[in-house]
C-alpha cells in the first residue's frame, strides 16, 4: 500500500480485561459507552451503534506496564460541547482524570479504566486553525476546565445519557520499541503520512491530513517487547480503509498488532 486513503480512520480497539463486570460497569457509568454485543467473556461497546470498543476477559489479568502496547486509545466526541457535557459528568460523578490537555489541535481528557488502560476523551479545534500546520502548531498547554464546561448548555450540563451519536475512535496512540522503525513501518508499509516528529521519542502519523490517527512513543517503553499473557493488553486495533479489497492483519516492528479493514 502506498498510500492510505484520505478518507481511512480508525476502527475497533481491542483489549484484555481482568474483570469483564468491572470493565462494563466503568465504560458504562463512567465513559458513557453502550454495550452492544456480549458472549463468553467478550463484548463489545460503542456509541450511536457504532462499535468502538472490544473487551476480552482474561481473569486476574495484571495491569502492564514498560512494555511495547496501548499508551492509550482516544475517543473523538463531535464537538466542544459534548465534551463540555461529558466533564460536567464527570465532575458531578467523580470520575478521577489523570490529565487534561490543550494540544492547540485537540482539547483532550486523560483517565486510566481499572485495568490501567490509558483512555483520551477529546474534541477538536476547528480544522482551519491546525490543517498544514500540525507540527508548527501541535502543543501541550493547561486546559481550561471552567470553560470547557460553559460550552454546553446548563442543560446539556446537568444531563449526561452516554456518549453522543457522532463519537468516533479518533486516534489510537501506541507504547513502541523505537521510533524510527515505527516510522518507517507505518509509512512506508501501512501507507500514512508523518504529521509531527519529536526525535527519537514520538511521532504522530495519518491519513489525509489529520492532525494524528496514531501517535507511538517509547517514554515508557524504547527497546521493550510485548507485554506476556495474563497481563492487560492490547489485543489489536483497527485502521478502517475505503477501496480495500480484503482485511489484513499486520503486526508493527514493535509487536503491537493492527487489522487493515475494508469499509464502504
């Protein structure tokens, strides 16, 4: 593949859970995702109907840390005011975050679910402000909570039903073993282009000009391998790419394993 469509995104993430009723009753009550399918010890959560997220139990799986696997998996809601909307829960329930971020691209929340696994909840700035500029202008700034709230309405503030129709997995960020293999991987085999390089530490990649469809560090993680089973994990994830004739499942150089699905 030479080049990924500008239209590709991504799909379905896939991880191993310790405590399958732990897990749904976080993504339910605290995320606001909706289970769509469940069967022996697997389901699958989304919102809007579209599938977003898959959980596989593996009982008394232990947390994973310093290897090659999910940094985290981030949730696109369709705008500033729905993630206005979701802090207002947030606060309101007590769902602890472990960040909050302004990308300059992104308004961006962070939290762990009880596997450890890093989740982003996020909504973008508007396109015009980043397209083109992505490595001049991507950044990590405080972000200002009070006014992520007034962004939503006080009703929209006060209620909170799930996750809203038009939330997409936005951007799957990986822990790698080396950048420069990354790279090259997910350029040159998978076909995205690099939107934003931090040395030997990070990269973000993507398709059609997005601001990152897949970033990958090695903070915690340069030279490491896969976590072993029974460990929490990443399983797989997905890049959904129009025209493809049939699903391919790769692995990059780092172990971290990704299905090339076609769509539409």
């Amino acid at each position: 593949m030479s080049e990924l469509p500008p239209s590709a995104h991504m799909g379905t993430v896939e991880v191993s859970v310790a405590d399958l009723e732990r897990s749904l009753r976080y993504y339910e009550d605290a995320i606001g995702l909706s289970v769509l399918d469940r069967r022996n010890g697997t389901a699958t959560l989304g919102a809007g109907g579209r599938e977003l997220l898959r959980l596989v139990e593996e009982p008394g799986a232990a947390p994973s840390h310093g290897y090659s696997g999910l940094f985290h998996f981030a949730l696109l809601l369709p705008d500033r005011a729905s993630l206005g909307q979701w802090l207002a829960h947030a606060a309101r329930e007590r769902v602890q975050l472990t960040g909050a971020s302004d990308h300059r691209v992104s308004e961006a929340l962070y939290l762990r679910d009880p596997d450890h696994h890093g989740i982003e909840i996020y909504a973008d700035r508007p396109r015009e402000q980043w397209e083109g500029r992505v490595a001049q202008v991507m950044g990590t700034l405080p972000l200002d909570l009070d006014d992520v709230v007034r962004s939503a309405s006080e009703a929209r503030q006060a209620s909170f039903a799930g996750l809203p129709d038009g939330t997409t997995m936005g951007h799957v960020h990986l822990c790698v073993a080396d950048v420069a293999d990354t790279v090259g991987f997910y350029r040159d085999r998978v076909g995205m282009d690099v939107m934003a390089q931090l040395g030997d530490q990070a990269a973000f990649l993507s398709a059609g000009g997005y601001h990152h469809h897949l970033g990958a560090n090695t903070w915690e993680s340069r030279g490491a391998g896969q976590a072993p089973p029974g460990t929490a994990r990443l399983r797989s994830y997905t890049i959904l790419v129009p025209g493809l004739e049939r699903a391919e499942t790769l692995q990059d150089p780092s172990g971290n394993p990704l299905v090339l699905e076609p769509t539409g």
